[in-house]
C-alpha cells in the first residue's frame, strides 16, 4: 500500500490552484481554504481541501497524521536565482559601500565579482560543499523547497564546472530540488581583462570548451548572461545564449540592473525563461514584457543591501500584465541572504506588492520561471507535496514580520526537512 500522509489544522491554507502563470489581478487570488487540509500519497498530492472533506476519505483514515495546530500553510518558496556555490562573504567590501565606494568603483579595483572568483578558484570541492549544505539547510528552515543554482564565480573551465558538478552532488545528497543554471558569462575573468580581442576569446573558451562539455554531461538546465555596464553587451549576451541554446540550454539573463541595456528586449526576442533585476527598464520595457511569457524575476534583497533608493518598479510591471516573480539573489556581495520571507517584506514595503502578490510571486509564479509550474508552485493534486507552514495567524503575517523567521515546518516531496524546535 503506498505511503500515506494527512496534513490537516490549517486556519489558512494557500493553495494558489489556477492554470498559468499569474498576472495583473489573479496575482492576489491565492485558492485559500479556511480550516484546510491535504492528503498526500507517495510525496504527491492525493487531495486538497477543507479538513472535513479531506478526512472522509477512506485513505485518511490510515494515514499518518500532521495537524497544523491552525497555523497558515502554503506551497514551499520556489527561489528562482540564487548564486548557491562561493567561498567566502565579501564582508570587507560591505564597509566600503558603507563608507561611500560604489558597485562599478569596487569592481575596477579587483573586488566583487572578481573578489569571488579568486577565492572559489582557490577553495576545495570539499569546502565549498560544506559551506553550500549549510545554507541549504537555512533554506528550507525559511520555508523555501526549490531554488535555482547559479555558477559564475569560476569562469574557467576547470572551476565552472567544478560548480556546475557540485550543483548535481547536493541535489542527490538533501532533500531541495535544485536547478542548475550555467553563468559563465558573469564577468569577463581578470587573465582575459585589457588584452585586444580578450572579451572575444573569453566567449570562445565559452562556446569550444564549456558548453559542449555541459550540454553532452547535461550539467545545466539554463545558460544565463550577465549583460550590463561592465559585463557583456546585447550582441554578446546573445551570441552565448544562443550558443548555449545548442545545447540545450534555455536562456535567462541579468538585466537591465546597473543600467539600461537593451537586455530585457534581447530576453523576449530569444524567448528567456526569464530576465532578473529590472530596476532600470523603462516604459517600452515593461509593455513588451507584459505581452510576453518571460518571467521578470525582482531582486528586492539586493537593492536593499547595497542601500540603493531605486528597486525595480513592480507595480508598473503588474499593471502591464508582466509575469511577476522574486527571489533571493543569495550572493556573497550584493543579498547575502537566504530568507525568502524577509524578500516578501521588502516586497512589500519597497516594491509596494501586497502580502498575496508577494507569496504568489515567490511560489507559482517562480516556478513559471523554472519552468516547472506543472510540478510545484501550487497545492493541487497531482503535484508535488511542498509545503511551508508559518507560525502566524494569517498570512499576511509573513511579511509583515520581517527579519523574523516564523516557519514551524517545510515539507518537500511529502517529508518534513524541517521543524522548529518546541520550547
């Protein structure tokens, strides 16, 4: 007989059932039940809905029982860009942001990105792993079940896909499903910098001796570029990604995040899955993503970080009927955050989403972005069971307390991968 659990005692249960990714009004249609449940089979979804028609059903009665206590639940944070695999903080270079040093003055000077990649060259398998299982399991204790694994801090052969081979051992090794994303073209590496021709040839390392290994080991399921000011140019960006595309790859691009590029037209044009950032698109932008099925994905966290007073203009992209979604941006040097609840107060508060905006953005409509919004992003049978339950009495709660983590429990797959200790 297949494995059975019954999940009941929500007071409120966000099931974000629908078809499609959501835009404009059904971003605030979050399918809740009062006094919810659900009936899980084998990690999937048997049933949903109120506790007393869940718990009539004859497989309940044999199940394993998980009651809620009338605490809120909803599908596990699907964190659509994080840089999982690095070495070491940049602490040093968050004081000079503190004292005055801009992003671009920093880089000039072999710091952020470069500062990564220096260290993450010199750093074992072994020890990057480590510090990587750490934060997977601060993750799942703030609720997130899915999040998306960048590389881009080796930018060489031999460190790329050392990162990109990491992604697959942890994905075996715990429990959160994790989607690999190749990022060699991040930056331009500093033994290519100031030589004539070196951008051309560091794509060419790309194209002859990284993407052909990925996409034979199928190593990455995405090829990301990192186009603006200081990185690649559109006709760059959109030589890897459609070299990428060869193999495999589907795109998705940095965009539009120190200034305004052209990158999210490039996105469209190549049918990304998705373009992050966005604080700088403009009104011709965002109309032609709102006519698009390209996810723009916003970085709350790292404006925030680096104490920037522009953040992307998400209520312009809701009302344009774009394809809203957040994430973390988990980085060493620009969100070292892993805290999916924290991103919905910044949301909510600098992005002006509301509380139901926000979980859906951060839930199905980023799995949309993963593409993978026919397995997780909402409770509906059939789907994986991915859940995080909050210790709050409603659920706008989550944001509101921010910098609190209230997450009682995350189950991925039907398995609870984390609980709060009870006092």
């Amino acid at each position: 007989m297949a494995d059975s659990l019954l999940i009941c005692g929500a007071s409120q249960l966000l099931t974000l059932r629908g078809h499609g990714p959501r835009r404009r009004d059904s971003l605030s249609n979050l399918g809740l039940i009062e006094g919810g449940g659900l009936l899980v089979r084998d990690g999937l979804i048997a049933a949903v809905g109120t506790r007393a028609e869940v718990e009539k059903l004859p497989e309940a009665r044999t199940a394993e029982k998980i009651d809620l206590g009338g605490r809120v639940a909803l599908p596990g944070f699907v964190d659509a860009h994080t840089h999982l695999i690095h070495a070491a903080s940049r602490a040093e270079e968050y004081e000079l942001k503190i004292a005055g040093a801009s992003y671009d003055e920093i880089a000039r000077k072999g710091g952020g990105i470069l500062n990564s990649v220096k260290r993450l060259r010199a750093t074992t398998s072994e020890a990057l792993k480590k510090r990587a299982h750490a934060a997977l399991k601060q993750f799942a204790a703030y609720g997130t079940t899915t999040l998306e694994a960048k590389s881009g801090y080796g930018l060489d052969v031999t460190s790329e896909l050392k990162i990109l081979r990491l992604h697959q051992e942890l994905a075996a090794e715990q429990p959160l499903e994790i989607v690999s994303t190749f990022l060699g073209a991040h930056v331009v590496p500093t033994e290519y910098r100031g030589k004539t021709g070196g951008t051309e040839r560091y794509i060419q390392l790309i194209e002859q001796n990284l993407l052909p290994e990925i996409g034979e080991s199928r190593l990455a399921e995405f090829c990301d570029v990192f186009c603006d000011r200081g990185a690649f140019t559109v006709e760059q960006s959109k030589q890897v990604l459609q070299a990428g595309r060869q193999w495999g790859l589907a795109p998705r691009l940095h965009a539009e995040q120190l200034s305004r590029t052209g990158a999210t037209r490039l996105a469209i044009l190549l049918r990304a899955a998705s373009c992050d950032h966005l604080e700088h698109v403009n009104k011709n932008d965002i109309q032609a993503l709102g006519k698009s099925e390209t996810v723009a994905t916003l970085l709350p966290g790292c404006d925030f970080h680096l104490g920037l007073k522009q953040f992307a203009p998400a209520r312009p992209l809701i009302e344009a009927a774009a394809i809203v979604s957040l994430a973390t941006d988990y980085n060493p040097g620009t969100s070292p955050t892993l805290s999916m609840p924290m991103i919905l107060s910044l949301a909510c508060t600098q992005l002006r989403m509301t509380p139901a905006e926000a979980i859906t953005a951060a839930t199905i409509n980023a799995a949309y972005a993963l593409r993978r919004e026919k397995s997780i992003g909402s409770l509906e049978v059939g789907k994986l069971a991915d859940l995080a339950v909050f210790e709050v009495a409603d659920y706008r709660e989550i944001p509101y307390y921010f910098g609190v983590n209230h997450c009682w429990m995350t189950v991925k797959r039907g398995r609870v991968i984390h609980a709060a200790k009870q006092v």
